[in-house]
C-alpha cells in the first residue's frame, strides 16, 4: 500500500525545486525585456562611491581599536602590526581618487 500525504523525500524535492527556481529568477540576463531599466552608469558609481566611502570610514575605526589596545596591552603590539599595516593599506587602496589639481 502506497503511502499518503507528504513524504520527507517529496517534501526536500518541492524545496529544491522552489529554491532552484529562485536562484535561476535571480540570475535573469535582461531586465529591460520585462519593462524594467537598468540602473546607469550615475546610480552605480553613486553606490560604489558610498560602499568605498563606508569601508574607509570602518577601516579607520579599527586602525583606532588596534591603537587604543596596543596602547593598553603593549604585549600585544608587535602581534597587532601586520594586521594594522593590511588595514592601512586596504584604506589607501578604497580611498577614493583624489583631484589632480588638489
């Protein structure tokens, strides 16, 4: 006799299926085939502009952290260094462009 109602395997292939689904949603090549825009080239380099902006602001936060516990813990500054000096250059490398002229 055949089993009823919702099994364990049916219930993982409908939520396989599901999510399948949604990923192959996601990764839609044209959206202007749906009567959407795409956003320009300004609304990008806005967002890429302020995601810069933020990571620089985070950095600088943590650069002040590993000096407020290097200052309180001196043992633990010679460990603290590299990673101090990975952030530092990961700001200068996020740091947005500056002017020629300045």
């Amino acid at each position: 006799m055949r089993r009823t109602g919702t099994t364990r395997r049916g219930a993982l292939t409908a939520t396989g299926a599901l999510a399948l689904g949604a990923v192959l949603t996601g990764c839609g090549g044209d959206d202007e085939d749906a009567g959407g825009k795409k956003p320009g080239r300004a609304t990008s380099a806005k967002a890429e502009k302020a995601l810069r902006e933020k990571a620089v602001r985070d950095g600088a936060l943590l650069l002040a952290r590993y000096d407020l516990v290097a200052e309180a813990h001196p043992a633990t500054a010679a460990g603290l260094e590299p990673l101090r000096a990975a952030v530092a250059e990961h700001g200068k490398a996020l740091a947005p462009p500056r002017a020629k002229d300045e």
